[in-house]
C-alpha cells in the first residue's frame, strides 16, 4: 500500500495539486483519522503522521512516506 501512496503524492505533485516542498521541518505525531495531502487517504492513529506549515500560512498533513515523496520531489 505505501508504494501506492507514493505513486498517487508523485502524480498530484506532477499534476500542480500540492506546492512546491520547503524546507520547513515537519512535527511528527500519531495519526488523527485526517486525510492526507499527498495521497488522499485517511492516516489512522496507528500511523505517523507530518505535519507542516507551508509557506506560514497553509497546513498539510502526510503520511510518513508520502511527506518523504513531497519532500525530496524535483520538478
């Protein structure tokens, strides 16, 4: 299932449906029953979770793999 997240981040980064990574630091905590930003799909409290302020202004929370798979994508 992860490479499956991974896949559906990549695609909506490709697709302009995310901003572009910063180098803010993301808070990891335990998953809320909130969807993820990359993916889609809701991260479970048995999950961990990044958090992350883009830009200061917008919140986005990813699963673990699919904020690595936001992270480190390159245009």
């Amino acid at each position: 299932m992860t490479q499956g997240r991974i896949d559906k981040t990549i695609d909506k980064m490709r697709r302009g449906g995310l901003p572009a990574p910063t180098r803010d630091r993301p808070a990891f905590e335990s998953g809320n029953g909130r969807q993820c930003a990359g993916c889609n799909e809701t991260i479970t409290q048995i999950e961990r979770m990044a958090v992350v302020v883009v830009y200061g202004i917008a919140l986005y929370r990813f699963h673990e793999d699919c904020y690595t798979a936001w992270a480190t994508f390159e245009r």
